[in-house]
C-alpha cells in the first residue's frame, strides 16, 4: 500500500552528471527498488535528448527499432520548450519525482532546475562530480547523492554505483542505500 504524505513532504530531486554515466539506468533500478518496497516514484524527463523509459523498454525488444526513433526525436532545447519543462517542476505535486536534465550543465538547465529541492549527481567521471556539486548547490538544491559511476567496480553505498548496464536488473547496494535515503527523506 501507498503511503499519503503530507504537501510540505515533497520532493523533486534533479538527477544529473556527464552524459554516458548511467543516469538512465539509474533512475530505472531506483524507481523498481522504491516500487517494490511500497513507494511511487514519479520521474519527469526534462531534456531533448529523446531518452525515457520507452526507450530502454524498447531496446530490449527491438534495438534498431528503438535507436531509430530515438534519432528521429532527439532534440535541442528551445525557449518554450525549456519554459514548458521549468513551469512543469515547479507544478510538481507527487511526494516523490526525479527530474532527469541530462548531462549538460547549462543556461538552460538551470532554468529547468529552479524548482527542484535536491539533487543525486550520477557521473563516471570523478572530477565532474565536484563541478556538478557546485552547479547544483549554486542553484540552491540539496544533496542526496553524489555518485561516482563504475560499470564494473565494487559498488560502495553513498560512493560507488555499478552495474548500470542496461539488461542488468540487479539491484546494488548503493541503489539500496539511495531507496532508504529517499525513504528518509519523504517521511
């Protein structure tokens, strides 16, 4: 069963890092972890880069299929596309959503990330972290998590994530660690 939480609860965490770091797969192992234990995660995907869980569902299926209509919807932002993205966070209601910005750290983005209240950095670049962090503390946001990302190093919770391979469904400790911080966090 669904928990109610109270309005003043809520959270919109941006998940953000280099591009080709595992945010994807990220956000997919933490939404299973959190929905098997009972919680729902909304994740609301704020970039042009034509990625969503459509994509990953697809890929397994049909790989061709999901790389060409990822190429035909890939994308670059516009002004009204990052306002409607913006105007979107900040109407956010759930409990609990990640907002996905992709890997770019921009005029743009920010805009986007406004409205957030906390951020997880996901990057398998170690010196990107600290320029993340500052990007996002900047903006005001928490940290949940700042996350070096090894494909196949030993997963250590609250530093290390690995196994962010797509086709792997395992759930890490770190993607544990995360579940329960984010558990903590909503109440």
């Amino acid at each position: 069963m669904l928990r109610a939480l109270k309005k003043k609860e809520m959270r919109r965490v941006i998940i953000c890092g280099p591009p080709h770091s595992g945010k994807s797969v990220f956000i997919s192992k933490v939404k299973t972890e959190l929905r098997r234990r009972g919680f729902w995660l909304y994740v609301f995907r704020a970039c042009p880069d034509g990625e969503g869980d459509w994509f990953h569902e697809t890929l397994s299926v049909n790989a061709g299929r999901a790389m060409e209509l990822r190429a035909r919807v890939k994308g670059q932002f516009s002004p009204e596309l990052v306002e409607y993205y913006a105007s979107s966070v900040a109407k956010l209601s759930l409990p609990l959503a990640f907002v996905d910005v992709g890997g770019r750290m921009s005029r743009e983005n920010s805009r986007i990330m406004e409205n957030a209240t906390d951020y997880i950095i996901v990057s398998s670049d170690e010196g990107m972290i600290r320029e993340w962090s500052k990007f996002c503390r900047g903006l005001g946001l928490a940290p949940v998590a700042e996350l070096y990302s090894d494909l196949h190093g030993e997963d250590v919770p609250g530093k290390v994530v690995s196994r962010l391979d797509r086709g792997d469904d395992s759930i890490t400790p770190c993607i544990s660690w995360v579940a329960d911080r984010l558990m903590e966090m909503v109440g």
